[in-house]
C-alpha cells in the first residue's frame, strides 16, 4: 500500500473556459512536476480530450482518469469519473446525446480544441459546451453507473454552480458517496453546517483552467499497489470511490 496524490478536477483546452495552453501534453507535464501520481481530465460536457490525455499522462507516468464535468438541468456541475476510456467515451456520447445546442462564440467565450495526444489539433466543438444539459440531478447517477463510473457534486464551496449554492443544502436524494471541495481547509465547517456530509467522502480539486492552477500535491489515498500495475491502483481507487473498499 501505497499514498497517491490526486487531482480529479481539470480541464483541457476544449472547455471555452480553459486556457488555451491546457492541451494535454502540457497538462499531463504539469502534473509530474506538482508530485501528482494521478489525474483525471473533466471537461464541461464532454470526454473528447479524453483519448489524448490518457495517451500523454501515461508518457509522464501519471496514472489517467477519463471524466467529465456535467452540467445538469438545474446548472449543477457534477463530476463524472470512469475506471475504463472506453467507457468514458461511451457515456460522452451518452450526454452528447442529452445536450441543448447553441453555436459556440469563440470571441466571446473561448476555443474548444479537441487534440491528440501529441498535443496535435484534430478538430474543434462547434456547439457551446458548458451549459445545461437536458440531465437533471437525479438523471445523472444511474446514467453515470450504467457505464460504471462514479460521479459526485463538484466544487460545493462555490457560489458558481454549486449544488449548496442552487439547491440550498446537500440533498439526501440522489445519494452521493463522494462530494468534491476546492478549499479543503473548509471541510470541517461543511460538515458542521451540513451533518449529511459527514457520512461521505470528502474529496479536494482543483478545478484547473489554466496551467498553475495546477496544485501541489496535497490531497491523497492510500492505495494497495501490489502487484504494480497502473490499472490495478485505478482500480483500487474507484473501489475506495464507490465505497466499496473503506481502508
């Protein structure tokens, strides 16, 4: 057993949001030098860099995750993790699927630069992909682990998008295992304000949209690692996300 340095929540250049320096490459390079052993790309509402940064985390000896950052019907960001790509990419073209279409403005909200893993560009999205979905919050689950992943409410210490901030409170249904904070010294206080919390994981990232947001490593588990195999720990990992390995 061994401890590894996360960060589940960053974004490529295909968010408008994000950078235009957040390929994947610079991305995955980036977090070799903060001490990461594990990373996870969550781009708004689609897993299309997905392919490139599992190719270039794995040249750095990151191990990847492929997400997403969902928005739902109610403007909640909700992040999706899965175990397997090509599970990823299945459940992207799930919500590609579920997604209300408006053209993307480039010179008001930003590029979406879909890459290779050689930090090549092979397209763009055309339609804007940070708004809401036709998911609402309950949607999101049982269509997340139809493809075996784990998803959980994302940054809840933010006024922007935030399930706190939009619903009020944590809500008992749908249940999540796992809630994710940007500021981790402020765990103790949620969980004062909010009892529910202390009955689930507590996880930290960084929400990256530019390259030095890209924290220091901080926030770990502790993993069984032997024998060695970067599909082992990850599969270690969504056993201790979906709560079904509690050490």
């Amino acid at each position: 057993m061994n401890r590894y340095y996360y960060d589940f929540h960053i974004h490529s250049c295909l968010s408008p949001c994000a950078d235009n320096d957040m390929t994947p490459g610079n991305i995955a390079g980036v977090c070799a030098l903060a001490g990461l052993q594990i990373a996870a790309l969550t781009d708004h509402n689609s897993t299309k860099n997905c392919p490139a940064f599992w190719g270039a985390a794995k040249k750095q000896g990151i191990i990847p995750i492929a997400g997403m950052e969902l928005t739902t019907a109610e403007d909640i960001h909700v992040v999706c993790l899965f175990e397997r790509l090509e599970e990823a990419m299945a459940f992207g073209d799930a919500v590609d699927e579920r997604r209300i279409r408006i053209k993307n403005r480039v010179d008001i909200f930003g590029d979406q630069i879909i890459m290779d893993e050689d930090d090549e560009p092979i397209g763009i999205e055309e339609d804007m992909l940070p708004n809401a979905t036709m998911l609402s919050l309950d949607d999101v689950p049982p269509l997340v682990e139809r493809f075996n992943g784990v998803c959980f409410p994302a940054h809840i210490d933010r006024e922007a998008n935030g399930i706190i901030a939009i619903l009020g409170t944590i809500p008992e249904s749908p249940d999540f295992g796992c809630v994710e904070l940007r500021d981790y010294d402020k765990k103790e206080d949620y969980q004062s304000k909010y009892p529910i919390l202390k009955e689930k994981l507590m996880l930290c990232g960084s929400d990256a949209h530019y390259l030095w947001d890209i924290r220091d490593a901080h926030a770990c588990f502790e993993l069984e690692d032997e024998p060695y195999s970067g599909d082992f720990v990850r599969h270690q990992l969504f056993l201790r996300l979906k709560g079904e390995n509690k050490r």
